[in-house]
C-alpha cells in the first residue's frame, strides 16, 4: 500500500502519447492547441469607430460640413478636408483624412451643419489599425485551453481550424452480478447500478465525450474477455469494482493475465483503499472501488488529472486550494482522508454521511477536503487542504 503523495508521484511520471488532429473551431473547443498560432492579419484591419457618431477632421471652428456617412462594412474611403465630417457607426472604417469620432451625443444636426460641444483630441473613439493584434504576432500559444473567448478570437482573425491534441476514448466497465439497471424491480440481493452513469456523467461535465460502456459477470474468462476489449478501444479504461480480493472479484486476475503492469494498487486513504493504476503499451486503466462515493472522490482526485494531461494541459496532481474550516472537525483515522465538503466564499463545511457507499452528501458537496491520517482536532479557521469538484 502507498501514500496518496506516492500515488499522485507516479501519475504525475506517466509520459502520454500526443496525438494532434486538426478540427473545425466549434468541435475544437475544450480541446488544448497543438501549435503556437499566429495571426495571419492585422486586427481590426482598419482604423475602426468604437461610437457611433461623426468622423471629422480637426480645424480651429466648432462647425463641421455633413458630407456624407459610413456605416459598418462600407469598404469606401471618403476624402474629408479640413471642417468636414461624415456620420459613422460602431464598427465602422473611419475615412484615413479624419482625425477623431465624436459621439453622438456630443454634437447638434442642422440640415448638413455639425455643431460640437466640445473639441476633440486627435485620435478619440478611433480603435487603431492592429490595435488587437498585428500581422505575424503569436494569437495563441501552444498549450493554449481553447474556450469561448479564444474560439471568437481565432475566427475574428479568419481561422476555420484549429490543430489540437486529440482527447482520450475513455471506456467504463461495470462489474457485478448484484447490480440491476435502475427501473427494473428490485429482487433479493440486488441494487441498482449507477457508477456507470454516475463516472459517464462526471466525464461529461469535464468535456470527456467520447466514452463507451461495458458490463461484465462476475467470472474470470467473460471479466478477462470484455476488459481485453475495453482495453483495445479505448485509450483509458475505468473498472467499477471487482478489484477487491474476494473470491468472485477477478478484475485483478483478469488484468494479470492480460499483462497490464501494475502502478500501484492500494493507497492508503479512506476512501478508495483498493484504488488500481496499471499500463498497457500506451493505455491507461484504473480499477476504482465499487461503492459510489469512493469511485468519485478516486476519480476526481486521480483520474480526471491524468485525463487532462492527456490531452495536452499542464496539470500538476495534488495541487489544491488552503480554505478555513467553517466548524471544528476531529480527524480519528489510520488512514488519509478525503472528505466531501462545501465551499462558500473562503470557508469549508465538511459535510456529514462520510461513508464511501454514500453520495447523498455528495450530492450536496462541491470540493474534497484533504486531511492527513492521525488523530487529532482541526479548529474553525485552520487552513484545509482543499479539492474543487
């Protein structure tokens, strides 16, 4: 058995093949660049009015000439002498011959006679040629997280696509003969499955969506049959169950003899005692224990990381946030714990039904809450390692 810190050290070593594909923009969001991009145009490509109002060209009068307007996407310059002005929208080229942008607001109409309230100093409301970003300069770098804002940002500047490193395929197998689907009526010894769902839901909401599912007897050639299979789809596998030592648990057997090689099994931390981390070739596989609160705090605490580093984030194990423990809080136990908790502003509340076959407090929590083994008193307002989920 190892410590959370061992097993967090070994992920963190793993080396992940790097695959790059290149996707339209909105198939690639979420996804991490593969390349530093530049900017093939200056942006915005011409002097642009930030207001609507005037464009005019300075003189020593408060009176200006109406002489025509632009509006946005007008791609004709007007040549403005000294006193004249045109009107101008918002996004609009001003003429290369006009000096400022007045607001509207700022200026009287008569027929074709402009009057300011106030002068103007050169260059005012005038977003400059390149002001965003000029031709050649680095738009993006590698490693870049591609959300909203750099999705319109790339296709302001005319990309189509986009070169990222692909995510993994993720395949779920559940294990169990005492398991049912949900909606089916409950017999003697049966409960009804949801890790499946549960894993699959929390891969969703972590912008994993390529995941197939897998359902296994509890026997040794059909458990080795369909994780060979998960295996050879998938480029990370998660096990729900089975990895324990009882006598119908053949999820270890099964994975010896396909000659995965182990990474650690077992840490030392409640929940997720009997938590498996193993390799074959470039794949991944983690056996998560079978009761639901374990297999989410293993799976938000191990798994997603090293899915993320997969598909091409920084991403450092073990990083968490300090918050000040809302109540005090007795730690009586051999083992690591994370704890389900919530965070609000910067105070944690460690919740209640701790149990690794619960999740109705984790239906509530928001973060884990890490506390070394011992026994000992942690008092409102000491400082708490902290997960955000």
């Amino acid at each position: 058995m190892i410590s959370t810190a061992e097993a967090f050290s070994i992920l963190e070593k793993l080396s992940y093949s790097e695959r790059i594909v290149e996707l339209p923009l909105l198939e690639a969001r979420n996804h991490v660049l593969a390349e530093t991009v530049y900017s093939p145009i200056d942006m915005p490509p011409f002097r642009q009015a930030t207001m609507d109002g005037f464009a005019i060209s300075l003189h020593d009068d408060l009176h200006y000439e109406i002489i025509g307007e632009v509006k946005a996407g007008d791609s004709f310059d007007i040549d403005l002498k000294s006193g004249e002005a045109v009107k101008i929208f918002t996004g609009a080229a001003v003429p290369d011959t006009a000096d400022a942008v007045i607001p509207i607001e700022k200026v009287t109409v008569t027929d074709t006679v402009l009057s300011i309230h106030e002068r103007m100093q050169p260059e005012a409301h005038i977003r400059q040629l390149g002001a965003q970003i000029t031709k050649d300069a680095v738009a993006l770098e590698k490693g870049t997280l591609l959300k909203p804002a750099a999705i319109g940002f790339l296709t302001g500047l005319g990309f189509v696509k986009a070169k990222v490193y692909q995510k993994p395929k993720i395949g779920i197998v559940v294990t169990g003969n005492e398991l049912i689907s949900a909606g089916e009526k409950l017999s003697g010894g049966k409960v009804y499955e949801s890790n499946a769902i549960m894993l699959q839901t929390a891969l969703f909401d972590t912008n994993f969506n390529a995941v197939s599912l897998y359902k296994v007897n509890d026997d040794f050639e059909n458990t080795k049959t369909v994780l060979k299979k998960a295996i050879e789809g998938n480029d990370v596998v998660l096990v729900s169950g089975g990895i324990s030592v009882g006598d119908y648990d053949f999820v270890g057997k099964a994975l010896e003899s396909l000659k995965v090689e182990t990474l650690f099994y077992k840490v030392n931390q409640k929940p997720g005692k009997p938590l498996f981390a193993g390799k074959l070739n470039d794949k991944i596989i983690f056996a998560l224990p079978g009761n639901p609160a374990a297999s989410l705090t293993c799976f938000y605490v191990y798994v997603l990381p090293t899915l993320r580093k997969s598909s091409g984030l920084t991403y450092q194990f073990g990083s968490e946030l300090m918050k000040n423990l809302a109540y005090d809080f007795t730690v009586d136990n051999s083992r690591a714990q994370f704890l389900k908790a919530f965070v609000s502003d910067d105070e944690v509340t460690i919740l209640s039904h701790q149990d690794s076959g619960m999740l109705n407090s984790f239906a509530l929590a928001n973060a884990l809450v890490y506390v070394p083994e011992g026994n000992y008193l942690l008092t409102k307002g000491y400082k708490v390692s902290v997960y955000l989920i």
